[in-house]
C-alpha cells in the first residue's frame, strides 16, 4: 500500500523522489511519453513536501520552473499549493510549490 506524500520523513520523500526520477528516465528511453509525465508530475508532488510553504507570500511573482519566461502570481495559499493565475492571464490556477522559482531578488 502506497503512503501519503504529507506522510513521509524527508529521507523517505528523497528516496522516493530518487525512485520517481530513475522510472521516469526508463519510461522515457523506452519511448513511454504518457508514463513519463505522470512520474515527473508525481516527481514534483514529492518535492513540494520537502519545501516550506510558509515562505511563498501572496502577491509575490515566482517564475515557472521547467517554464522559462513564464511567470506566477500568488492569489493565496492552500497547503503545498500556490493559487493564482499566470502573469498576463486571469485564468485561476493551482501549482505545487515546487514548481515556483524564486527571484534572486527575493531571497
């Protein structure tokens, strides 16, 4: 039976991120696209439970990562998860936090 992220000790959520990455690098090689995005995504998922939420702010801006020259506004937080929209779109969205990049100038 599979355990919760949020259950997880930072070793065992590294361990599993490890796993994660290395099933997705043969999914890939093996030309499996559709198995690849979903261990990368669940790859992503791990990782924002290593990161503390508390240190993204609303109103902030944070570039996308794995998306460059795109950019988040944070509306509010829920959890792991940033909400808010896209800069230049109004479209609400939620991504996990780990997918936000902080600015230098943010530090």
């Amino acid at each position: 039976m599979e355990r919760r992220y949020s259950d997880m000790t930072v070793s065992e959520l590294q361990q599993e991120i490890a796993n994660l990455n290395d099933k997705a690098k043969k999914a890939e090689q093996m030309g499996m696209v559709s198995e690849f995005a979903v261990l990368e995504r669940k790859a992503i998922m791990a990782k924002a439970y290593l990161l503390n939420p508390a240190e993204y702010k609303a109103g902030e801006v944070y570039e996308i990562e794995g998306d460059p020259g795109s950019f988040f506004k944070i509306d509010y937080m829920n959890g792991i998860f940033a909400w808010g929209s896209r800069v230049n779109s109004d479209k609400e969205e939620a991504l996990p936090i780990s997918m936000l990049k902080r600015n230098e100038s943010q530090n």
